[in-house]
C-alpha cells in the first residue's frame, strides 16, 4: 500500500510543478516583460522614489522582448501540444527541438 501512495505522490509533485509552472510562470514573466519595457522606456513610464522621471534604459527593452518571446514559445508549443494530440500524433522533445511523431 506504501508504494501505490509514493506513486501517488511522485505524480501529483509533477503535476503541482507543471502547473506552477505554465499555470503562474507564463503570466508572472508577462508581468516582468511589462515592467522590464517600462523600466526601459523611461520617462512618464518609469518615475523614480523621488517623483523624478528615470531614463530610458536600453537593457530593460531587450528584457522585455526575451520575456515576451518566451510567453510567446510557451504558447505556442502548447497549441502544437493540443493540435497534435487531436490528430493521433505527439509532440517529442528527443532532439534539441520539438518534433511531432506518430505516437507508439
């Protein structure tokens, strides 16, 4: 009975840290990409302790669009997830990229 409960348990962890993951992850780095173009436009978008206006910040630009960039891959491979699926087929990371397989 012990080793059906650890089963249990190992699987609900993955589904927990999967669900963190896309569920929080995706969103929470759409938020920072949102902040990181504000910090990097500077001016009436980014307004210091002070009440100053910062300058725009050329880096907070470049982070916001890898934050973007991810969300935007994320998505993606979910819809490939889905689409594949639906047609009988998997979506395999055995390569560096992900390729769609028959599935066995």
């Amino acid at each position: 009975m012990s080793q059906n409960l650890q089963f249990a348990l190992q699987a609900a962890w993955k589904v927990l840290l999967v669900g963190l993951l896309l569920g929080a992850g995706l969103p929470a780095l759409f938020a920072l990409g949102v902040r990181s173009l504000a910090w990097g436009a500077g001016g009436a978008a980014e307004v210091t302790e002070d009440g100053t206006v910062a300058k725009a910040q050329p880096a907070g630009t470049v982070i916001g669009w890898v934050c973007f960039a991810v969300v935007l891959l994320g998505v993606v491979l979910g819809i490939t997830f889905i689409v594949a699926s639906g047609f009988g087929k998997a979506l395999s990371f055995e390569h560096v990229y992900p390729t769609i397989v028959n599935k066995k």
